[in-house]
C-alpha cells in the first residue's frame, strides 16, 4: 500500500461527503418524483428518470468503493460531480427543462466545487452547468400539465434566466474560491506557526541544558586554568622544557575545552552571542575558516567589493564553522565559502564535492535530528544554524548540486551585523 499523504486524505474525506449528500440527493429526488407523480397527477416518464437515479447510486456505491481502496484525487472528485451535473440534468430534462424550479440545485453543484476542487476544475463546473441549462432552456421537452399548473414561459424569459445563472454562478464562484483560497492560506500560517514554536520550544530545551552545562562546567574549568598557569609559572616546571611542553598542551587543551563550552551556548540559538567584538566582514570570515576543522580544503570567494565594519557574533560564526565542519565529514576535499553583498543583504554560501543531502534531509530542512550520523546528538546543525538565521531575519536553503556536492546559501540582512549603516 503507497504511503498516504495529506493532500490524499483531504480528498478522501471530501469524497465521503459528497458520497453523504448523493445518498440525500437520490432519496430527495426518489421523493419528489413520486409526489409529483402520484399526488399532482403529471405524468412524468417514470422508466428514465428512475434508470438515472439507479445510475446516480451505482456512481455513489463506485465512489465509497474508491473511498475504501482506490487513491483519491482532485480529478476524482472532479468526475463524481461532473456525474451528478449530469444526472440532474438528465431528470431536468424529462422533467419540464427550464421551466423546473430545481434548476437552482445547479448551483450547489459549483459551490461544492469551488470548496473541494482546483481552480481549474471549479471553473470546468460551472462551464457545463451553464451549457446544460443552455441546452434544458432550448432543446428540452415540455410535460403535459394540468391545467392549473400549466405554464409557458417566453423566449427573451429564458434567455435572461440563462443569463441570470450564468452571471450568479461566476460571482459564486469568485467569491467563494476566494475565501476558500484565504482560509487555505491562513491554516498554512498557523501551521507554520505551531511548527515555529514547536521548534522555539525545542530550542528553549536545548538552551537550558547547555546553560546547565556551561554554568558546571565553566568553574572547573577556570579552575584549572588557573592552576595550569600556576604550575608553568613554577621554576621546576619552567627549567624543565619537557615539563613545559605538557603544560603547554594541557593549557591548550583546558582553552580548547572552555571554547567548545562556549560553543554549547550556540544551541540555546542565542544571536547576540558571547563577547562580541568589533571586527570586519572580511576578518570574520577569515577567522572562521582559521578555526575550521579542514582550513586546508577551504576557499574562500571574495565578491564583496569593500569591506564592512561588523559586530563578530559567536552564534553565527559558529553556525558558518557548523556548515564548514559538515562539509568536510561529508568527504568534500574542495569547500568554497563565497560571500557577496546584494543591495543590503549579505549572502553567503558553502559548495562543496561531497556526497550531497540524502532527499529526506532536503524535505525535512530545518528539523531538529535530520542526519546521516549515528552518535548521539547528530543533526542539531542546519537545525540551530537555520533558527540563527532566523532570528536574524535572514533565511537559509540547501540543494545538491548537479554531479555531485551540496550547496547551503545564508541570506541574512546586513544591517543585523553592521555597525554602521552599509
């Protein structure tokens, strides 16, 4: 059995309720049929218009059928109600043609396709609805009524009435696909509103944890820290250059260490950072390269023009390392940072030759656990680079490139990182 989409369910359910209202119709239609037959006295031909209604229920019985098993589509629907215009006018025919008064039910047929059906479709509907009254209006047999029921109803009449149909149909169907189209719209900004703050409420997790972390850490650290330069500062591990050169590492280790809990801070997707400073675009970018992981394979594509006074933000360039960092454990050997200014917008972008996105991570861009990793805490990256993106206003949007590698674009406005205005 294929997966079932969303799209697919919605037609689904709109199948199930057209099937609910043709199942009305037919008894509706049964009922009246009868009265008029029995209790008014016309004498209508009971053989076709009973043979349509056995049709309109096989259309129906068809249409739970594909409700059950079969897929359900826009074109499904569409060919359902393009089976009930036809049924209803076929009884209209046999039934006084433009002279019934149930010519009104044609319209409910374009407002239900306007609610359930592409604009395309929709406007397919009440293009066959006007042309079957068109055809009821000129070519449809008169009943032989009783006297008092009898009614002749005048050439320029039923042109207006045509004409009057057709207009009240297209204003219908502006209208109501219009506030259809609004409320679609507006249940995709809620949606993308609870998905916002599902993800800010991941986030506020992620932030108290690595405050937690920071905060333990950070004391033990220093303290060793401190303890280190005490020991290098002692005449026997000073005069002993091996001695030395242990603490030497420790301390460097000890710094590494206090540098990746700072980096922890980058998960609470925090954009003001830790100690900004002063710095320019250009020494920015070159820094972060510095720190990367595989700096040797690193290009960097100058297309700034001149260089711009910035606020250095430890959330961003860690979100830069983060995507530079990715690129080489995806087997790239050539990484290009190339950073560009377009009109006040700084656009930044990692290509790479390496193995690319698998389509599950491209769908699902921005999600929290997207990665082909396996240790614990794997695919946080685009994940908290796209929320420092965000806050900053800006936006991101990865792709493979054709061949091979991947391409991560950053658009973010200038202004959230200059200090004076570009």
């Amino acid at each position: 059995m294929r997966p079932m989409f969303a799209g697919d369910e919605a037609a689904r359910r709109n199948l199930l309720l057209l099937s609910h209202l043709r199942w009305l119709a037919v008894g509706g239609q049964l009922a009246t049929i009868l009265a008029v037959h029995m209790l008014l006295g016309v004498r209508l031909p009971m053989t076709p218009m009973l043979l349509t209604l056995f049709v309109l229920v096989m259309v129906n019985l068809l249409a739970l059928t594909l409700y059950l098993k079969g897929p359900v589509n826009n074109t499904t629907l569409l060919a359902t109600l393009i089976m009930d215009v036809g049924c209803l006018s076929v009884q209209l025919y046999f039934s006084g043609g433009a002279t019934n008064p149930f010519l009104a039910l044609y319209l409910l047929q374009v407002v239900l396709g306007a609610v359930l059906l592409e604009a395309w479709s929709s406007w397919l509907l009440v293009a066959l609805t006007s042309g079957a009254l068109g055809i009821l209006a000129l070519w449809a047999p008169s009943l032989d009524l009783p006297s008092a029921l009898r009614i002749a109803l005048p050439r320029p009449y039923i042109l207006a009435l045509w004409f009057n149909y057709t207009l009240a149909a297209v204003l219908l169907e502006l209208f109501v696909t219009r506030v259809t189209r609004n409320l679609r719209h507006r249940d995709a900004y809620l949606a993308t509103l609870r998905q916002r703050a599902a993800e800010e409420e991941h986030v506020v997790r992620i932030g108290l944890l690595a405050s937690g972390a920071a905060h333990e850490l950070g004391t033990p650290l220093a303290s060793l820290s401190v303890a280190l330069g005490d020991w290098r500062a002692e005449p026997a591990v000073s005069a002993d250059p091996r001695l030395a050169e242990e603490v030497s590492e420790m301390q460097a280790e000890v710094a590494r260490c206090k540098e990746i809990v700072a980096g922890i801070l980058f998960a609470a997707g925090e954009v003001t950072g830790q100690a900004p400073e002063r710095t320019t675009l250009r020494r920015f970018l070159n820094g972060i390269v510095a720190n990367a992981a595989a700096r040797d394979s690193i290009r960097i594509e100058d297309r700034l023009g001149r260089d711009i006074a910035i606020v250095s933000d430890k959330a961003l360039g860690q979100a830069l390392l983060n995507l530079l960092d990715n690129a080489a454990e995806a087997d790239a050997s050539n990484i290009l940072l190339s950073a560009a200014l377009s009109e006040d917008m700084l656009i930044l972008s990692v290509q790479d030759d390496g193995r690319g996105f698998p389509a599950n991570i491209l769908s699902a861009l921005g999600q929290p656990y997207q990665s082909t990793k396996t240790r614990r805490g794997a695919g946080l990256g685009l994940f908290l680079t796209n929320n420092v993106l965000r806050t900053l206003g800006g936006t991101l949007e990865a792709r493979n490139r054709p061949g091979r590698g991947a391409q991560v674009a950053l658009r973010l406005p200038l202004d959230a990182l200059a200090i004076e205005a570009p």
